[in-house]
C-alpha cells in the first residue's frame, strides 16, 4: 500500500499544474418492426463498411451537426465519407451500444485504413440523428493484464441504477481528475479489483497507479481539464472529457462498469484534438 501511495503522489504531482489553471432497450432492435435509435445507429456505423447510403436517412437532413473534425458538415460530409471508403475493404462492428434518453454512444472495432476502436455518440431529435461525436485509438494490445480494448462485458444491467451510476462517475471525476485529489481514489474502487482495458495499463488500483507514472515519466501525463458529457444506461457509463497528454489537447473517452456503487471495469479511446488550422468542419470537438 504504502508504493500504491508513491504512485498516487507521482501522479498527483505531474498532474497538480495543470490542473489549477432514461429510457432504453438493451438490444438494439425495437419490437415494433421500425429499427430502434440503437439499431439505427448500428446500420448507420455499418455503412462504412457496405457503402450503402441508405442510412443516411436516419440523419435529420437540414439540421445535422458533426463533431468527427475530420469529416466535412452535415449528411453531404458523411456521405462523402462512406463514398471514400467505398472498396477499401473497410470494416467496422459494433461491440457495445448503450442508450440514455436521445443519446446513443457505441464503441465499435473497425479497420478504417488501419485499425481503431471507436466510441461514437450521436444525439437524437423526433427520431432522426441531429449530431455525432466520436473518438478513435489505434487498436493494440492486449494488455499487460491479457485484456484486448473492447472484450468484457456487453450488456447492461441495474437499469434502475442509472443516474447514482452517473453521479458516482461524476463525483469521481470532478474529485480525482479534475481536483486532482488522489487520496480519494481508493474510495471509488473495491480494494484493487478493476478489470482495465487501457491497452498499456494492468489490471486493479495499482496498476492504473503505475500507469498513470509510466505515462508521466514518459513525457505524457494524463490530464483531465473539463468534463464535458457523461451517458449512462444502467451499469455503464461514459465520459467524454477534454485535456491533455503531455502538452498535446485531447480527447477521452472514458466507459466504466459498475458494480455495487464502485469501479469494476475500464475501457477508453484517447485521441489527439487537431489544430483548428485542420478541422474540415466549424463545430469544434464538443
Ligand atoms: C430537422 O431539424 C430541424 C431543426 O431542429 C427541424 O425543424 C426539422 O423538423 C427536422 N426535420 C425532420 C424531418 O424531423
Ligand atoms: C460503391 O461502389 C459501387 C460499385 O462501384 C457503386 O455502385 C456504389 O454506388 C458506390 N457507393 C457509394 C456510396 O459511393
Ligand atoms: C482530499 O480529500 C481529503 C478528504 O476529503 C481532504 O482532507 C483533503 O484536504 C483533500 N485534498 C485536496 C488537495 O483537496
């Protein structure tokens, strides 16, 4: 324990500066015979790989807001998108996909030249999809710990656990990685049982210590800046937040499962944020 205190100091040191500055279904189909807002989703992600346009259809045509900086604006930049792709032999599954009111966020494998896990979020409005965030990591791994960054569990449960499961997550954040308080890490973990899906960091409260100093003393400190969503359905949730990697501006994504009010298991997608000089629309990152 006391070298589990070592690591916490560590990173609490490099992190220190920078610091200061509803309703769902659990499968993807709906019973009525019209696809569901996950199963939407789904077929829309899916047309990256088939070149059929026609989930196209599920975006709100007038009013469509991209958050992918890569991607030009509204349904036009998507479509250009899947057309690029379009003989490439790109594939891309959906492993898990979860549902909180007009969110939707799904994390997703794909070989999209070359290979990335994806999480991507898209928000709902009178049944069509009116803006898209996403986040994409080269896929390596396994981890020390023998975890690749999407296998574990797939479902969700405690349905009814929904908001406390949020407010856990975000309770969290706001103490730990954006107060940069680590003496209360221990609080949201039981003992030092974490399945960890970060492809270089191990399993349980140490080893996510030890990555965190290993990510540090290699010149890139994980930093947590400003919290900008959390989704959750029932034992999941996500994070999207904002900050910095060494001194480089990035996105992280962020799911956890819960079990019994604590941390049990981790999975997350870390992007570098591009200069604004590269974005291929105007709507920014978040
Ligand atoms: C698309 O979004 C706009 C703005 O919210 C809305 O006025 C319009 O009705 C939507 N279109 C459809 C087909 O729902
Ligand atoms: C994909 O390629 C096929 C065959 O060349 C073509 O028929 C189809 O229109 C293309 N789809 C898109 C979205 O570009
Ligand atoms: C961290 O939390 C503990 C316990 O609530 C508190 O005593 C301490 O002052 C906090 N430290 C910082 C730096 O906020």
């Amino acid at each position: 324990m006391a070298q589990l205190c070592n690591y916490f100091l560590l990173a609490a040191a490099y992190l220190a500066p920078l610091l200061q500055s509803g309703s769902s279904t659990s499968s993807g189909y709906s019973n009525s015979g019209s696809p569901s807002d996950k199963q939407k989703v789904i077929e829309l992600l899916k047309s990256l790989e088939t070149g059929d346009t026609k989930p196209l259809s599920y975006l709100n045509a007038t009013n469509f807001i991209q958050h992918n900086l890569a991607l030009g604006p509204g349904v036009s930049g998507f479509r250009a998108f899947i057309s690029a792709l379009n003989g490439t032999g790109a594939t891309i599954n959906t492993v898990r996909i979860f549902q909180e009111g007009n969110f939707v966020f799904a994390h997703s494998v794909s070989s999209v030249f070359g290979a990335f896990v994806s999480f991507d979020v898209f928000r709902f409005e009178g049944g069509l999809i009116v803006e898209h965030w996403d986040n994409s990591q080269a896929n390596t791994g396994p981890n020390p710990s023998g975890h690749t960054m999407t296998d574990g569990p797939t479902q969700a449960t405690d349905l009814d656990k929904t908001e406390q499961n949020k407010a856990l997550i975000k309770d969290f954040f706001d103490t730990v990685f954006i107060g940069g308080n680590f003496s209360q890490l221990q609080h949201y973990f039981n003992g030092n049982i974490e399945i960890q899906h970060n492809p270089s960091i191990a399993d349980g409260l140490d080893g996510l210590a030890a990555g965190l100093a290993a990510f540090a003393a290699a010149g890139r400190a994980i930093s947590y800046t400003k919290v900008h969503q959390i989704h959750g359905e029932g034992n999941f949730v996500l994070v999207m937040s904002e900050g910095l990697l060494g001194s480089q501006p990035t996105g992280y994504y962020d799911l956890f499962r819960i079990e019994n009010g604590k941390v049990a298991e981790h999975w997350d997608v870390i992007q570098a944020i591009p200069p604004q000089s590269e974005w291929k629309n105007p709507n920014g990152k978040w």
